[in-house]
C-alpha cells in the first residue's frame, strides 16, 4: 500500500488578509517559529508519507524560502520527496482559467500529475487547520472501510458565525456519511465539522476529476461530494484530538495564546510521542536578556535582544524590545524593533516593523491591532 499526500497552500488566504497580501496562508508565522503548513507537512511526514506535493497559486516566494529542498521534514528524496507546484499555465490558457480559485479547480490544475501517480492512495489537506493528526490511522480506517472517500471530522461547539466558515457533516453511527451541509447559516451548539484533510482511493479522485472537466463542476463538496452521497461509498473518520481552525485574524489571535495559558494545547500540538512538530532550521544566536529585561508567560525565539518587559507575548527571530518598553498579550514577527519606552497590548506586527520610541498601541482580543510589514510607527 502507497499513500502520497497534496496540501493545499492558498486555499483560505482570504481569511486573514492581514497576514497574506504577501505570503500564502500556508507560510504565516505561528507559535514563536512555526509556520501553518508546518502542522500538514509534520503529519504527513510522520507518518511515513515521503511524496508529498504543495499547490501553490500566488505569494509564494516565503513558502519556497521555508520549505526549500524538504529536508527538514526528511522530504529531500530522489524519488518522490516535496514538490511545490505552481499553477499550470499554458501559452493558450484564457484568463479565466488561468489560476484556480477552489479545491476542485487545483485538483484539476495538476490532473496530468495524479493520472502519473501510482500510489494506490492519496491524502489531501488544507493549512488552515492546526492539529497534530495520525495519518496512518485515517488511512487504515479508510481502507478497512473500503470507501471510496474518507473525511476527517471533529465534534466541536459552534456558534452562527463559525459554522459560515464551515462544512457541517452528518454522519450514521457505523460512519457512513449522510450529508455535508458548507458554510451554513443559523446553526449552534455541538456539530461534526470538516477539519479539510481528505483520504481517497487514487483512482476515485482520477474519475472524478475527470467528471469535473467534463461537467465544469466547480467545488469539492457541493459539485462532487454532495450529489454523490448516497452513490458513492463515503465514509468519516472521527479525530478525538486537538484541532484549532484558522478563520479571522480573531481565531489566528486566539490560537497563539492559548498556547500561551493552555498547557493541554502545547502538549496535544507539540508534546505527542513519536509525532513532533518539526519546522525549519535556523541557527541563530541565544536570545539576550539585558539587565532590567522581565519576561512573564511568554514564547521568545532564539536572536532577539530583550531589554523591556515582556507578558503573555509570542515574539519570533531577531526581535528587538527596547528600554522600558511594555510588551502584553501581542505577537510580534521577526525582526520588528521597538524603541524606548513603547507599550503595546493585543498588537500584531508583521516582520521588519520598527516602532519609535514612547509609542502607545493597544487593540482588543477580539480586534487584534495588525500592523503590516516594514511599517515604521
């Protein structure tokens, strides 16, 4: 049994545009030195799947400079091994079909590339889920089953506003699915929802590509998964793990500081035997605490120069915090300086922000101040 992995890189940047008028989704920062698609890749790897393709679409010069040749996921291989695959554009293209803007669509962009592959199955994912997920498992329930597609599923409590950015899923006790209500309106309390991370049988996923070109079918779930309930031998697969979506810059916010006040949340992510969290190496130097610095449940990368007072921050590379500056409840990217004296509470700068001195900023938990890359204050 083969298994080789697609993850998809800029599938939800429109979530937290903030952070992605530069970058893909894939590649924004996350807990102190991570990246998004650290969590996809980190499973996949752990998993033993060592083909692993990543569709690209726009903005991804940073996800080229982190990913690189795969080696640190132990992807470098000379057969198979990281792909980063941009979208395909023929000479003859028209504007319309020039870069995809659903799942569905990408699939097809690199259809010739799935009808090459051998592997007997293929999982794909999203990077807009945080979760540290048995691969292996998913597959094995999916090929017990002998579904045709398996979806990974969640119980979670929602509210209105969370299931919009949502797929609903309704499913028997034997975990047959019944129905995928996407992005739905008016619905509460404890449901089953789609953590985007899909297994099918490889020749499945080459008809009904096929079919979408045909048909001009458009999405994944209303076009193929929808109308085929019923048809089609799908199935779920239930993940009892921690599982965080990433659907504002609020849920971004959010997610990084639980890290800080949960230690269940670290542990689940980054503390699972034999299932680490791996990212890219950077050798750099220790951080430097200078006298009359103070830090308080915090996360501080390695390079920076602390002279201020930090609390309840993430603070990534190279990070500069200046005499008698105040720090709280932010995250700040590599390289952002600050001079004297600054206070800042629920703030966001993205990397190379430089910050004057006696500047005061403060946003809230729920409308985090975001300040764009290589902004001065």
């Amino acid at each position: 049994m083969s298994v080789s992995g697609i993850i998809f890189a800029n599938l939800h940047d429109q979530y937290i545009p903030q952070l992605t008028t530069t970058r893909t989704l894939a590649s924004v920062p996350f807990a102190c030195r991570y990246r998004l698609i650290d969590f996809a890749l980190s499973n996949f790897a752990n998993s033993g799947i060592s083909d692993v393709n990543v569709i690209t679409q726009t903005n991804y010069h940073s996800l080229m400079d982190h990913l690189g040749s795969g080696k640190d996921w132990d992807l470098a291989r000379r057969v198979g091994g990281l792909k980063l695959l941009p979208p395909f554009i023929t000479a003859y293209s028209s504007n319309e079909s020039q870069i995809y803007s659903t799942r569905l669509n990408a699939l097809k962009n690199i259809s010739m590339l799935i009808n090459r592959s051998s592997d007997d199955y293929i999982v794909l994912a999203d990077c807009d889920g945080i979760c540290n997920i048995d691969i292996n498992d998913l597959v094995e329930s999916h090929v017990k089953s002998g579904a045709d597609l398996t979806i990974a599923i969640k119980r979670v409590s929602i509210t209105p506003e969370k299931a919009k950015h949502n797929s609903i899923v309704v499913s028997s006790p034997d975990g047959e699915l019944l129905d995928m209500i996407r992005d739905p309106k008016n619905i509460s309390g404890e449901v089953d929802i789609n953590i985007n991370i899909w297994v099918a049988t490889r020749t499945y996923l080459q008809r009904i590509i096929a079919e979408s070109i045909v048909r001009d079918y458009e999405s994944f779930v209303k076009d193929v998964i929808v109308r085929n309930i019923g048809k089609h031998n799908y199935r779920v697969y239930r993940f009892d793990g921690y599982y965080a979506k990433i659907t504002s810059i609020e849920d971004y916010f959010a997610c990084n500081m639980n890290l800080l006040n949960e230690k269940s949340t670290r542990d689940a992510l980054f503390n699972v035997p034999g299932r680490p969290i791996v990212t890219k190496v950077r050798n750099s130097t220790p951080t430097e605490y200078l006298p009359g610095s103070s830090v308080e449940n915090s996360m501080i990368a390695d390079g920076c120069v602390i002279e201020g007072h930090v609390e309840n921050s993430i603070i990534f590379r190279g990070v500069k915090i200046g005499k008698g500056s105040v720090v709280k409840n932010s995250i700040l990217f590599q390289d952002t300086q600050t001079g004297r004296g600054v206070s800042l509470n629920c703030v966001i700068t993205d990397k190379s922000v430089f910050i004057r001195d006696g500047v005061t900023l403060s946003g809230h938990p729920s409308i985090p101040f975001c300040i764009e890359k290589e902004k001065v204050l």
